[in-house]
C-alpha cells in the first residue's frame, strides 16, 4: 500500500475524532510535537527498527508522550505501532496539520531571506500576505546566507525568488542564451 495512502487514512480518522470532540487546537500542538520528535535521530532510528517488538515499542510511546499528547493522538500512535506503521509517523503528523489548515483557512507562507528579520517586517509582511490573500497566514521565516541578499516566498505551490542569487542566475541564464 502507497505510504501517502496509509499516513492519510490515519489523519484523516484522528482528525475526524479530534473534530468531534472539539479538540482540534489540542492536537496541533501535538502533531508539532511529534514532527519535533520525529526529527530527533536515535528516535528515527528506533521508529525504523524491525528488531525492537511491538509491546516494546507501545511501552516507549507510552512512556515518552504519556501526559504530553491528548489520549486520542496517543491511542493512534499505539495502533500505528500494532499494525507496524509508525514508520509513518511524521507524514500522519505532516496530514493532519494539513487537514488542519484546510478546515481552518490558513494558507502556510514559507519566506526564506539572507538575514533574520525583525518583528516590524515580519508583521508587515504577514499584512501584505493577509490582504492579498484574503485568509489567515501562517508565516515560517528561514534564513538562508547563500540567497546574499532578498527574499525567496513559498505559498502552496507558488515561489516568487526576489533574492539577489535568483536575480544573479536568471540574468546568468540570459546571457547564455
């Protein structure tokens, strides 16, 4: 089975759940805790170990999250575990703040620049988004040095590179012409 199909099914059914009994701002917290812990490698490692039995497993999950996600997000990872799926733990995390966002109107902006940005631009940038879009924003900033100078906006599927290395290549591609 496609591993997009199975992350899907089971943050498709947790948000259902957590929708039902109005604990979905709940769980977003949990979702952003478990991509956290997903990143962490020796607990990357530990999700990818065949060796390691299911009991084991459950225990350590228990163990690790016990008071630290809602019962619904726990109870899911424990049958994740039993059905030998959590290997697919960050893409039912990623889903599920994705169903998130679709059921709340909130477009995710991915901006990147050259230097870290203050609170001033930040929020001027937010507002700029807001109005152009016409819906909540949910702003991650980045910084990259390589970019030299500007600014690289990811909106769902779209980039505007107004960076000085994306103005660099283009005129470089150009001039090769």
């Amino acid at each position: 089975m496609n591993e997009g199909k199975i992350s899907v099914r089971y943050a498709k059914a947790t948000f259902a759940l957590a929708k039902e009994k109005n604990k979905i701002s709940n769980l977003k917290k949990d979702m952003e805790l478990i991509l956290e812990a997903v990143e962490i490698p020796e607990f990357k490692d530990f999700l990818q170990n065949p060796v390691i039995l299911v009991s084991q497993k459950q225990n350590i999950f228990r163990s690790i999250f016990s008071g630290k996600v809602d019962s619904i997000v726990m109870d899911t990872m424990l049958l994740m575990v039993k059905n030998r799926r959590e290997s697919y733990l960050k893409l039912f995390a990623l889903n599920f703040l994705k169903l998130y966002r679709e059921f709340l109107s909130i477009t995710e902006v991915e901006l990147t620049t050259a230097i870290d940005i203050n609170t001033e631009i930040r929020s001027t940038i937010l507002n700029l988004l807001k109005q152009n879009y016409e819906t909540e924003i949910e702003l991650k900033t980045k910084v990259n040095k390589d970019l030299i100078g500007g600014f690289v906006v990811r909106i769902d599927d779209k980039q505007l590179d107004a960076s000085v290395k994306g103005q660099l290549q283009q005129f470089k591609k150009e001039l090769t012409k």
